[in-house]
C-alpha cells in the first residue's frame, strides 16, 4: 500500500518508531539533521521539519550547540499515542477487512 502522506510524517514516524525501540533511548543524542537526512536521503530542511515537530510535542530537547536529546518518558508517551491512533484509526479498518475477507481473528493470531 503507498504512504502519500508527507516526507516529513514518515521520517516522524520512522524516528518514533527508533524511540519506541529504543534505538534512541531516553537521554540519547539523536543523529544530527544532516546525519539523519543523509542516511535517509532526504532534504535536510523536511529532516528539520519532522524533528520539529517532536520538540513542539515536548519529546525532544534541544541543547544548543550540542544537539537535541530524547526527554524522558518520550518512549511511553509515543507508544501510549501510537496506540490509540492504532485502536481508533487503522484498527476498525483492519477488522472490516477481515469480515469482509472472511478471516476470524483467530486464524491472524494462530500465525503469530
């Protein structure tokens, strides 16, 4: 399925999902906007915009001169909203799917 949404969005999600693992634990450096674009290949300024958006969210600080850290609790925080979107968003999509596919949750959770 193709993601139309904005480079930006999907550099965000690809950070918090490394939040949310713990690839960036809390406390951590994240990678520089240049690091982080050029492993990405992305433009720098759409990098900027996605981090951005985690300090307007209170997820990250800045340390001028230094770089931008992951504030703690920034994991649960992440993962408490992914969750909600999941339950109240891309759930009841999922499910309608599956009736309409004639696919119990049953058989989903025996592949597991």
């Amino acid at each position: 399925m193709a993601d139309n949404r904005p480079v930006y969005l999907r550099l965000r999600d690809e950070i918090a999902a490394a939040i949310i693992d713990g690839r960036y634990a809390e406390g951590e450096m994240l990678p520089s906007v240049r690091a982080f674009a050029a492993e990405q290949g992305a433009n720098p300024l759409t990098v900027a915009k996605a981090y951005q958006q985690f300090q307007a969210d209170g997820l990250i600080r800045v340390q001028r001169g230094v770089g931008m850290f992951v504030r703690e609790g920034a994991a649960e925080q992440l993962r408490s909203a992914e969750r909600a979107q999941f339950l109240e968003q891309e759930w009841p999509q999922i499910r309608q799917r599956m009736e309409r596919l004639g696919i119990a949750p049953a058989e989903v959770l025996d592949e597991a």
